[in-house]
C-alpha cells in the first residue's frame, strides 16, 4: 500500500447545504440568499443552497448569518429570513469540489515588464520568480498515472474527513503530453470529489485569497494506492526526478490562450529553489504545501493501519488515455444569423 | 558602547514637515538606515528605519524624538505569522525582498526569520491563506 497527498489551493471547489425549513417555509429558489454576506446559488430547490470556495467559517463550526428574501408562493409564503445557522444544527453540508487534484501542473512566470496577480500567486516582472503547483511525487494522480487504481468510489482523505471520488473532474484530460515513463508532462487527469463537510477540519479545508485574482480553496486531499501489480508499484515509486512540468508566462501565453512553452523543468529543480528559463536563474515558489502532503499521506497512513479506513474498489474506472476525452476550448459562434 | 536598532516611528500630522531625522544625524551623531517610509506633509507618517550610534547618544535621540511628539515602537513584533493559518506551502519565499523566509530542506517548512524582515508588508498581501500580519 502507498498512500498519497497533496495540500494546494484547488479551484472548483463548493459545497452543497440543505439548512431545513422555517416555519412558515421558505423557498429560496428565485431569490436571493447570503451566508455572512457571500451570496449563495438558490436554484436547484426550496432550501438547498450551494457555496463556492468560502465555507471555512462553517467548518470552523462558528455561527454564520443566513440572510434571504424570495417571491413568496403558496406552499412556501415566507419571503424574508434572518438567522444565524450552525454546520452541526443544518440537515447536509457535502463538500463537492468539481476538479481537484491536478495531475501535474504549469509552472507560472512573468515576461512582461509589470508585476502580475494571478490564481498562481504573485509573479514578479522579467522572470522575477516562478510558481508551481502540484505535490509532486507524493501527489495523488502522479503516483497512478494510467489510473489503474484510482477511479470512481475510491475512499479518499478529503478535508480531514472520508470522502470519495465522485466523477473525474472536469477538465479531465488523459491525452494530455505524457514521458516514457507515462508520467503526465502538461496538465492532465483531475478527480471530482465529494464529502460531509461536518466531519472536515478547518486545518485540512482553508480558504485561501489569490491577491488580485480572488478566493479559492486550499484542500488536503489523500489517496490510498494498493500495489495489485508490478506495474502499480513501478509507477508508485516515481521521484520528482522524473516529473517534468510546463513552463508558462502568464503575463501572455496563458491569458491569450497561446499553446507556446518556454520549456519543462523537473520537481527536483523545482524543489532546488532556482530553475533555468530562457538562460536565468529563477527563484522558485511553491503553492502547493509538501509538509502538509506528507503529513496528510502519514494520516491516512495510520488509519490503514489501524483499521479505521477500509479500502474501496472503483465501480468504474475514470476514463483513460484510449476514452478519447481531450480538454477543449470554448468555441465560440456568433448569434442570430 | 555601539548600539544598533530597527524602530518604527510614527509622526502625527502636525510635525511631518520638520526634519525630525535631520536633526538625529546633525545633533546626537547618529546614522540611520530608512527601510520604509510614508510620510506625506499633512497627513500621519510612517518611517521604518535602523538607527545606529553611540548608546548615550542614541538614547538622547529616542528621548529628542518622544519630546517632539513622535511615537516609537520598536520593530520585533510588526509583521507576524499566524501559525495556526500558515500551510507552509512557500508563495512568500520568493516574494520577500530581504530573504525572510527559507525552506527547511528536509521537512520542506516554511521558516520565518524576524531579524531578516524589513515590514516592508508583500508577503503579507500574497500570502494565500492570510496567515502573515501586520501589527501597527
């Protein structure tokens, strides 16, 4: 058995929060609700909301001001409702992150003359630094790279809690650029995962602000590998040594949708501190937390051990290199003619 | 006896446009080193800096600057890390001008020396969990 971690901002993350019914009932759908001020998607029902990436006060289990107004309608005439909720009083709160766990990742840099903010961190002008992203070779998708293990109702670590693997995630992309040893060199495969929030730790869940770009949610997220073959362990046993990662410049390539690279770097340079891009010597930042990685792959580690954490068999497998599934862009066409 | 310390003055409105720091150098021999400043001429100011010189000197200088109104604070406790929020993942490393902050090479922990740091306040923006602080 290999158990996996990462620890890393991860966007499409959200949860899910049926809060029960007041008295009169209430339907939220149509109108507009606010959980301490964030709003809150209304539309799937009366009283089931959804939040992107800011749940962490509720997981704190602190109080959170719950403020909606609505149309009002026979079966449901309230139409205005102030309370204060609490995660352990409400009837679900389930965790549904749409894409996590990146099967490696860019590694961001600046070639403009300006400083930039972007959901890589802060990037400073003329190559001043470079951010990376991913757990590397304790990272979960890296360690499983043809997902022969690692599939649809895997039991996870997620948020300090049991979660599972719900779907893959979206932008899933097995066909992605891979090296002989099948290790993934550009952005590849990615998990939808899902879980109760009531049993996750605000130390394992944090919310997390990208200066200038905007909120996101920085997840722990384990994955228990069982080493069924020879092949499984081969690819269980990959070093940073042997993961090459895009170098990007995010003041251009990235934000105009340009395929160019500047080159590929190991997460063993990555981790020496400096990389070469274009002949200079670039500083290296992770936003990715490898301590935490470990310590989260040592969690799961333990409750293997002791029993705590069954391991489950996939019902199906995530669609693999042969699915034919690519990560498209937006294609636009023009309305109305 | 030499002394040497990292101080962060504040100057009330009324007495930004003197030469408070002038007037260190000029009558009490001191030499200073401005780390950061904001003072603008009828607004509050700010001035983080290392002031050097001789200890009886530099104390009749602390003493020359409270008398005319400024208030000091001495620079240890100005930028400060929230452990509980940190998730040593590293985005600060690479921003701080002054290095720091390091990697512990084995464990991969993010290391924060206060000598090294100068408030100068970048990390505590691109900090992604808002664990750095600014106390002034």
């Amino acid at each position: 058995m290999v158990t996996t971690g990462t620890f890393g901002p991860m966007c499409g993350s959200g949860a899910f929060f049926n809060v029960g019914h007041s008295k009169p009932r209430m339907k939220f759908g149509g109108g507009k609700v606010y959980l301490n001020d964030v709003p809150v998607y209304t539309g799937t029902a009366a009283v089931d909301i959804f939040l992107g990436a800011t749940a962490k006060e509720l997981v704190a289990g602190k109080d959170v001001i719950l403020t909606a107004t609505a149309f009002g309608t026979d079966c449901y005439p309230r139409k205005k409702l102030e309370t204060l909720i609490n995660i352990k009083d409400i009837n679900e709160a389930i965790l549904f992150n749409l894409r996590n766990a990146y099967q490696n990742y860019n590694v961001a840099v600046n070639l403009s003359e300006k400083v930039i903010y972007t959901y890589m961190g802060v990037i400073k002008p003329n190559l001043g630094n470079a951010n990376y992203s991913t757990a590397g070779q304790l990272s979960p998708l890296l360690n499983d790279p043809y997902y022969k293990t690692i599939g649809v109702g895997t039991k996870i670590f997620l948020g300090g809690g049991i979660g599972y693997v719900a779907w893959h995630g979206t932008q899933h992309d097995p066909a992605a650029l891979r090296g002989d040893n099948g290790v993934p060199r550009r952005g590849a495969g990615t998990l939808a995962v899902i879980g109760d929030l009531k049993q996750m730790k605000p130390e394992w869940l944090v919310g997390t602000s990208m200066l200038g770009y905007g909120c996101t949610l920085t997840v722990g997220i384990g994955v228990p590998i069982p080493i069924l073959s020879e092949e499984i362990l081969r690819y269980t046993v990959v070093s940073d040594a042997d993961i090459l990662a895009p170098v990007v410049d995010y003041s251009e390539a990235y934000p105009q949708m340009k395929p160019d690279i500047l080159g590929e770097v190991s997460y063993a340079e990555l981790r020496s501190g400096r990389i070469k891009v274009q002949g200079k010597d670039v500083p290296t930042g992770s936003l990715s937390s490898y301590l935490k990685a470990v310590e989260i792959a040592s969690i799961l580690k333990k409750w293997i051990e002791k029993g705590e954490f069954l391991l489950t068999e996939p019902v199906a497998p995530l669609p693999g290199v042969e699915s034919g599934i690519t990560f498209k862009p937006l294609k636009e066409r023009p309305i109305g003619e | 006896m030499n002394v040497s310390r990292r101080i962060v003055l504040h100057f009330p409105p009324n007495i930004t446009e003197q030469p408070v720091v002038y007037r260190l150098v000029r009558d009490f021999g001191l030499t200073f080193n401005i780390l950061k400043a904001s003072v603008s001429p009828g607004e509050e100011g700010l001035l983080v800096m290392e002031l050097s010189g001789e200890e009886k000197n530099y104390n009749k200088g602390i003493k020359y600057l409270t008398e005319a109104g400024v208030e000091i604070q001495s620079l240890s406790q100005d930028v400060v890390r929230d452990e509980s929020r940190c998730t040593h993942c590293g985005a600060c490393i690479t921003i701080c001008p002054t290095e720091a902050f390091a990697l512990e090479p084995r464990t991969r922990k993010v290391l924060f020396d206060h000598n090294k740091c100068v408030v100068c306040g970048l990390c505590v923006k691109a900090c992604p969990p808002r664990a750095m602080i600014l106390n002034f």
